[in-house]
C-alpha cells in the first residue's frame, strides 16, 4: 500500500507547496481591483479556485495577505535593487536610467502598480497598514534613492546638494513613478506612452543634477 500512496502523498505536497503563490496572485488581483476595505477573503479564495479556509491556512488575516502581497511584489524587489546598485559598475547617471527603467519593467507595468493607488487611498482607514507599507516600502525607496544621489555627488558627476535638495530630490525622482502607478488604470485621457514618459523625466531631472 505504501508503493502507491507515496506518490499521492508527494502530488498532493508539491501542490501545498504551490499554493501560496497562487493565493498571492488571487490577491493581489482583487485588492487592485476592489480595494483593501471591500475585498473579502471569500473573494481571493474563489479568484484562486481554493475554500475560505485554504486562505487561512496561510494567512492569519486580510490584513497579512495584504502584507504578503506588498512584500512579494514591492519590498522583495528592494532587495534585488541593493544588491545590483551595491555592484553597479556604471555611471550614477545611468544608474538612475535604469531605476525608471527596472521600476516600470519590474512593477509599473504589471499589477503590482495599483498597490501604490491601494495604499494612498486606504491608509486613512487603515492606520497600521499605512506605518506597515512606511517601514518596509517608503522608507527603504527613499534611503536607496538618496544613496544613488550621494554616489553621484561622491563621484563628482553631479553637482553638490544640500541636505534638504538629497531629501527632496528622492521625491523628484520618484514623483514620475508614483503619477504613472496611480494613473495606469484610469489615464482621463491622457496620451501618455509610459516608457517615453519616463526617458524624458529623467533626462529631465539629470539635467537639475549635472554639474554645469
């Protein structure tokens, strides 16, 4: 009897294994879609094909799947950043091309961009969540913009800045990214062709940074 349960029992872990995943991307899907107030769990567990039940076997809460979310669509990708800009070998000047370009790639074309909508419309109703997403998204993309500015200061590519043009340059050069994830799904027209939209801020914003 052993002989035959044994790849059963293997199937059905491969499958438990695999389930975490797909409740994400339920998730993520319907928070976008309906906001953080109006999903039900009923909702991500019939998006995934699994029972209430399932979600909670994973999940204590609404709220840490939401959490689960961010961290595996955002603040996962902090770290990859670190690494690559810890080991980045190029200009600082490229270095910021490449955060607009890796940032619409990674997350601002994919439906992690309504995240950013999500919590600037829910924060005020929920206030843990608003210092959840503070601590482990804002916080981490600003000090990892700010130290990009420094690099291109210490290397002498861009001119020198005060402490408060570092800390209000990581909101210039952030600001491009926010305005495209909170308007990808609702342009009211706007004849905006992201990738071109955001060559043109950066160069734009270089231009502030170069010396002269």
């Amino acid at each position: 009897m052993s002989i035959f349960c044994c790849p059963l029992q293997s199937k059905r872990q491969r499958r438990k294994d695999a389930r975490p995943g797909e409740l994400l991307d339920a998730a993520l899907e319907i928070f976008v879609e309906k906001g953080f107030a109006a999903t039900r769990v009923e909702d991500v567990a019939r998006q995934a094909g699994v029972s209430k039940g399932t979600v909670f076997l994973y999940f204590a809460s609404k709220e840490e799947l939401l959490k689960a979310v961010v961290r595996e669509n955002i603040s996962g990708r902090l770290s990859e950043w670190e690494v690559e800009f810890t080991h980045y070998q190029g200009s600082t000047q490229d270095m910021l091309r490449y955060v607009m370009r890796s940032w619409w790639e990674r997350i601002g074309s994919t439906k992690a961009s309504g995240i950013s909508r999500l919590m600037v419309c829910e924060a005020c109703n929920f206030p843990e969540l608003a210092t959840f997403y503070q601590d482990e998204v804002i916080l981490p993309t600003h000090n990892l913009i700010k130290r990009i500015l420094q690099r291109g200061v210490e290397k002498g590519e861009f001119r020198a800045l005060t402490e408060t043009e570092l800390t209000y340059g990581v909101y210039t050069v952030l600001a491009p990214m926010l305005f495209l994830a909170m308007t990808q799904r609702c342009t009211m027209g706007l004849p905006i062709e992201p990738q071109a939209y955001l060559i043109t801020q950066v160069e734009t914003i270089l231009f502030g940074l170069m010396k002269k």
